[in-house]
C-alpha cells in the first residue's frame, strides 16, 4: 500500500501529481530552492481550472530532511533528471520510483543512481504554473503507467554500467 509519496521537482506537472496524491496519501515535495520548499509548508499547494484541489504537502531540498516514502515520482524537466536521480542515490532503497518524462529514456538516468524498482510513466496532462504553490490544470488527459525493470539482479548490480533487464 502507498502511505506516502514523494514528487521530485514542483513545477507545473510535479505540481499537479502532489496536489492530487495528498488527498489519498501523505504527498512529500523535493524541490532545489529553499524558498520554494518554505512556500510550500507554509500554504500548501492549490489547483485551479480542470481539478480544485488545496493540498497540504511536506517540502524540502535536502531529501535527508523528508521521511521515506513509498512512492517517488521524478518530474523535473529533461535537463534535471541526471542531477535529481543523484540527489536520489543512496536514499530510500525500499521506494518505488516513476518517471515521467515522456520519451527521454530517464528510466536509464535513473536507473545509474540506484536499485529502486522503477515504473515509467507517460504523461499528456498539462498546467501553467502560475506561482510556487499554484498550478492551473489546463489539460487533463490520461497517464500510463506500467513496470519499465524491477531491481538489478546481483551480477548487474557489479556493473555499474548495466540497465538491462535480462542481466
């Protein structure tokens, strides 16, 4: 059962995954600035337009500064998946984590950082971030979800090059 979630990058669909999953879970939020971290514990996160959601999150930069969730959704722009999966390493080996961004092989990046069962997902919902803390969801459409490898079996594990799910 998922308890708690973690999205990694509060931009517009970061956002929206956050607000939505707080009403069923406790939704944690990694974002790279201390403001925005600040914002968020202190007013939440709102959607506007397509959904109406106020959501309560827990924000941080550090993820030492969160507690394990069991569910981590990477939604950083492309450009942000390398340096978010090491932020990552090392942290929360029992987490599930899912990537969203549609296309980029971020399952790979992610995959160099850790052991993590992982699950690729694909988005074509849209919003326009219109502060810190409020999102306009603007297109809300479908998200597939499915497993992309489980865990690396021992002989991958060595090689810290490996990402293939046969090895």
């Amino acid at each position: 059962m998922i308890r708690r979630t973690c999205v990694v990058g509060a931009g517009a669909i970061g956002s929206l995954y956050a607000a939505h999953l707080a009403r069923v879970a406790d939704s944690l939020v990694l974002t790279r600035r201390p403001e925005h971290a600040d914002a968020l514990n202190a007013d939440g996160l709102r959607v506007t337009g397509r959904h109406e959601v106020a959501a309560r999150v827990t924000a941080a930069v550090d993820p030492g500064d969160l507690p394990e969730p069991d569910l981590v959704i990477v939604a950083t722009k492309a450009t942000g998946v390398e340096p978010a999966a090491g932020t990552l390493a090392g942290r929360w080996p029992e987490a599930t984590v899912m990537t969203v961004q549609n296309g980029l092989g971020a399952e790979q990046i992610v995959r160099r950082h850790g052991d993590w069962q992982l699950v690729s997902g694909v988005t074509f919902m849209s919003g326009t971030k219109h502060s810190d803390t409020h999102v306009e969801y603007i297109l809300d459409t479908a998200t597939w979800l499915g497993p992309w490898m489980t865990r690396r079996s021992s002989a991958c594990r060595r090689s810290p090059t490996c990402s293939s799910p046969e090895a």
